[in-house]
C-alpha cells in the first residue's frame, strides 16, 4: 500500500465512470461483517442459520462479539478464577458455547472467524461485574466522578493505567486463543472516551505516579498555560494503550502464530495534538506493526464522507500496514451506498471490508452486495498474505500541517457593521476575499464555489460567505432547532482556534435558512457564543453575515499583527462535495491542518 495522493482520487472519478458495476477479485479480500451480543442466536440451530446466510451472500468473515459489558459469550475458566461468573447468564441456562458454535458453522463454509472483544468499555448504565469486583480500576473523571453520562445513559470504563487491567485482558485473551480454533482476534474500545464527554484516568495513584515522574499533578495542569505539560499528560496516558497491544501482540502471536490482531480504531483526531481525542496513536501503532490489521470505523450515511474519511486514513496509514474498511450499514438514505462504499474501499487499496453490523443486513441489502460488490466469491486472507503487503521500510513520514498554510487577513474597521447579508458596508469592499475551496477527499476544487472574507472591531471578528450554487438547486433543510446536526444540510462552518494550539478549536456551523450551531473541542456543544448571524439569498445562491464576539472566546481581544488558526468549510447536498479553504485530508476537524488568519491595520 502506498500513499495516495489528488492524482489517485482523480483516477477514482474516471473509473466509476468508465469501469463496469462490479469487479471479479481474483486476490484474497477481507468481507466481514460485526455481530453484536444482541444479535447471537441463543440456539445452535439459529447460529448455523446466520452463518448460512451470510455465506450465501459471500460473507468470507465474521467479527463476533465475545466479550461484552465484563463478560464473555463463552465459558471462561479464567472468569471464574478471577471471581467472575464465567460465562453470559442467557447462554449458561441453555448450555450453549455460541464462539465455539459459530467456529464449526463458519469454517464449514470456509469463512473466518475473529473474536471481537470490547476493551475498556465495562459497563453500561452500573459499573458491572467486573468495576464491582475490582474497584480500583475503575476510570475516573478530572472532576472525581466514576464514569460519564451521554444521552440518557452512563458509562463506566476500566482504567488502562492500571497494572492489573493489563494483566486481566492479556490472561482473557491468552485463555480464548488456548481454547479455541479461531482466525482472528478483534480489539474494540481500546481507546479512551471521547473527551469532549469525559476526561478520565485521574485515580489517586495514577496522579502521583505521574507527579513523581513529571514534578505536577495532572489535575493541576492546564492545557491552555501549559501545553508541553499537558502533552507529556497525554501521552502518558496514550502509552499505557499503546504498551497493552504491542504485548497482546508478541502475547497473541507466539501462542498462535498465524492469528490476524485487527484493532478497530476512531480515524478522526490527531495523536500530537493537545486535544487528546481518544489517546488511540494508531499511526505509530501501524508504523511499529503492534497488529496486523488496522480497521477505521470509516463510518458514513454519505458516501463522499466515507471516502473523506479512507482519504484522512491514508494519509497517516502510508503503506504501513493492511487495513479493512469500517462501513456503516445504518441509516443509509439509499441501500446502494453501502455497495457504492465497498466498492470505493477497494480503489482506496484497503484489503476488504466490514460491515456495522448484522442487524442492518436486511434481505434486501444481502441481495444488492450479492448482485454487486459481492457477485463473485472471494477468499478471506490469511496473516502470511496481509505481511506480504507490508513494506521491509517506512515509506513516507507523516506530516500533520501544511508546510505553507493559506493565510486570510482582517482588517480592523471602526465601522458599526449591521448583520444582515447585504454587505453593504464599504469595509467590506476593502476585505481579503478568497475562494478556491478544495475537497476533503483529495480530489481537487470543489465544483460549486465558496468565497470568505474577515473583518475586525475591537468588539467582533465578522466573517462573510458567499454561497455558489445552481438556481433549481434544491437545498436540504432539516434542522431548525439550535445545536441540531446542521452540518447535515446545506451549510457552512468556522473552525477557529485562537491560541494558534493546533488542537483546541471553536466550531461554529449554520445552515443555509440560519439555524446555528456552536462547541468548543474541550467541551462540546455545551459552549454558546451567542453569535449573530444573517443570510440573504442571491440569483446563484446565498450570502451569509456572521458576527462573533471576542468575549465569548475565552481570549483578549486580537491586536493588528496577531494571528490565530481558522478554516472554513461547506458542505453541498446535491453534489456530495465536501470542501475547505485550508485543505483537510478527508476531515474538516483537523486543527494542524488549518489556515492563518492575520489581524491588521
């Protein structure tokens, strides 16, 4: 696998012109799909069902749940050694083992089977078995708290700075390899929470182990005055991930040589970025082959979103390490995505695919994979094809900013500014207006235009769009609700990060009839800025007027020669396009990648 660059994204839109529906793949391709707890047959009948149908519709892999909320689908002696009950209640009744079931089922049809495992992710809505049996090593908030609400639910994870977590999951692991035939071993949630929802792993011991190292307590520190800290926080904290699977690595291999460790990994966030995102470093964790396979829950309603994000994967995988793409199959507005989105995995060089997950695979999507990219049988590959792909060398280094960002200026006005889309103030004639949006897939400038412009007072930061689009256009509108998913219409969005971190950023998005959106990448859309906004439409599209007060941004308000991190972005709809002022590989929240905005005079 080699880097791809524009050129490979510009082959992709000649291809699905001229290449026919489907491929035949004469080398080995990965076709897995996710199976979840709740979807396991409780009958060996009803898994022998599942397992057909699957391998009807040229399924050559299966992901099964096996560890979840604590416990196992199987029967553990090493549970019930630990104190543990040893198996799932719902299985134990019926004398059921559904991994050792689907193992005999899935090698009959010559289908692999990966045992996937939900890490640090324990409990759901009570600490579970598990936290309750081993109080300790229950991950906790900056602000004292066990777990995290999201939703209407609360959360409870284990801490992986703890020595004995490391231990439990390496013996789990050991114990399933020992005992069972299978072809993979899957890893989900090793990672930490998202932390716009929580900040976690501030146990007592962990604090002063990492004051005896670093000289603070990570409670103390704070991100914004002491950012080099504040690194060596995080990074202590992404270590104890990284140092669990290059173990489980060397651990799992040497009982089972030809097992494939796939990790499924978040492919959004930066790993040297302040914001610690979920403190997964799979860039280094590809580049020192801690696993075989690297699967990004690329996950997407919209296609164009999807390859955004195989195009944000590529640019950090670099050849690496194999990887299968994550693929939604939820919420799909038209079942043809899901085909359209498997097929575009294998222009992007991924070794297959996996579909999230069983429960969405209706006859109807079962029969168009079949009819499309799944026409032809394909053999799921083994461990000694995907090494093969694997480079002797690193191929490239990843490089996390432009070397030459695009720079915008504001002008500082003394002039009052009315926020109506009109324009009509002469400071605006005098403003730094650009344009040339490129799209976050690599494949170029987007087709239908936006052109931005800053101005200044001491009191606001205004910021204007103009909006291209065709007159019969169409626009979606579906949210007008304040902090709903705007960014899901026709819209556009500010991302601004005035400390020039490269990581902590403000994200202000409005849709094309003005409804707002506003979060702050520490806190969510908790955040309000309380910012005006105004659109008027044109002949060819909309004119949009934004003012955002300095005091709702946390910072002294700019100087001329003051320079902050900033981009903008849209999204269109009808086209599918998805486009920037500063370039971002296949994400718009990516902080590093953003452009300058330079106050003057």
């Amino acid at each position: 696998m080699l880097k791809k660059g524009p050129l490979f994204y510009i082959l992709f839109i000649l291809f699905t012109i001229l290449a026919p529906a489907t491929l035949t793949h004469a080398l080995p391709e990965f076709r897995g799909v996710w199976i979840d707890v709740r979807s396991i047959p409780n009958t060996r009948d009803g898994i022998e069902a599942m397992v057909k149908e699957l391998a009807s519709a040229h399924f050559n892999a299966i992901l099964v749940e096996s560890f979840y909320l604590g416990k196992t689908i199987y029967p553990s002696d090493f549970l019930a050694q630990q104190g543990l009950t040893s198996q799932m209640e719902v299985y134990e009744q019926t004398n059921l083992d559904p991994l050792a079931a689907f193992i005999e089922s899935a090698h009959s049809y010559n289908m692999q089977v990966h045992a996937w495992f939900d890490m640090f992710y324990v409990g759901l809505n009570q600490p579970g078995e598990l936290l309750e049996k081993f109080p300790a090593w229950q991950s906790i908030q900056r602000d004292g708290t066990v777990g995290y609400t999201q939703g209407k639910n609360h959360f409870y994870w284990a801490c992986p700075l703890h020595q004995g977590v490391k231990e439990f999951y390496i013996g789990l692991l050991i114990e399933v390899l020992q005992n069972y035939d299978l072809d993979g071993i899957h890893l989900d949630y090793l990672r930490f929470p998202d932390t716009t929802i929580a900040d976690t792993c501030y146990a007592q011991e962990h604090r002063e182990h990492f004051l005896s190292q670093y000289g603070v307590d990570p409670i103390a520190i704070d991100p914004f005055t002491q950012p080099d800290v504040y690194r060596l926080w995080n990074s202590y904290r992404a270590q104890s991930v990284t140092g669990l699977l290059a173990e489980i690595n060397t651990r799992v291999h040497q009982i089972k040589p030809d097992i494939i460790l796939s990790v499924a990994v978040q492919p959004r966030g930066m790993p040297i970025e302040l914001n610690p995102g979920f403190l997964q470093n799979w860039p280094f964790w590809t580049e020192n082959h801690y696993l075989d396979v690297l699967i990004p829950m690329t996950y997407s309603s919209r296609v164009n979103e999807m390859k955004g994000l195989t195009y944000w994967v590529n640019t950090f995988l670099l050849g690496n390490l194999p990887a299968f793409a994550g693929i939604q199959a939820f919420n799909l507005p038209d079942i043809k995505n899901l085909s359209q989105m498997v097929e575009f995995s294998r222009l992007a060089q991924f070794q297959g695919s996996v579909i999230f997950a069983y429960p969405y695979l209706n006859s109807e999507i079962l029969d168009s994979l079949k009819q499309g990219p799944f026409q032809e049988k394909a053999e799921a590959p083994s461990r000694k094809y995907l090494n093969s792909l694997v480079p002797v060398e690193k191929v490239q280094v990843v490089q996390y900013s432009h070397p030459n960002p695009r720079t915008i200026k504001a002008q500082l006005i003394h002039e009052v500014i009315q926020v109506d889309g009109l324009l009509h103030e002469k400071s605006w004639e005098k403003a730094d207006f650009q344009n040339e949006f490129s799209l976050i897939t690599g494949e170029g400038l987007a087709s239908s235009q936006t052109t931005v412009a800053c101005l200044f007072s001491p009191t606001y930061l205004y910021i204007m769009f103009q909006v291209d689009d065709s007159p019969e256009q169409n626009r979606k509108i579906t949210i007008y609700q304040k902090d709903g998913p705007v960014f899901y219409d026709d819209s556009v969005e500010v991302f601004i990060d005035p400390w020039f971190s490269s990581s902590f950023y403000y994200h202000l998005s409005l849709n094309s009839i003005g409804t707002q959106y506003d979060s702050f990448s520490r806190s969510g859309p908790s955040w309000n800025a309380n910012w005006e906004v105004a659109i008027q439409e044109k002949t060819n599209g909309w004119t949009v007027e934004i003012a955002i007060p300095f005091s709702k941004l946390e910072i002294q308000t700019p100087q001329p020669g003051d320079q902050w991190k900033i981009n903008f972005n849209r999204t269109d709809i009808i086209l599918g396009e998805f486009s920037g002022w500063s370039p971002t590989p296949g994400t718009f929240h990516a902080p590093s990648f953003f452009g300058i905005l330079e106050f003057v005079k």
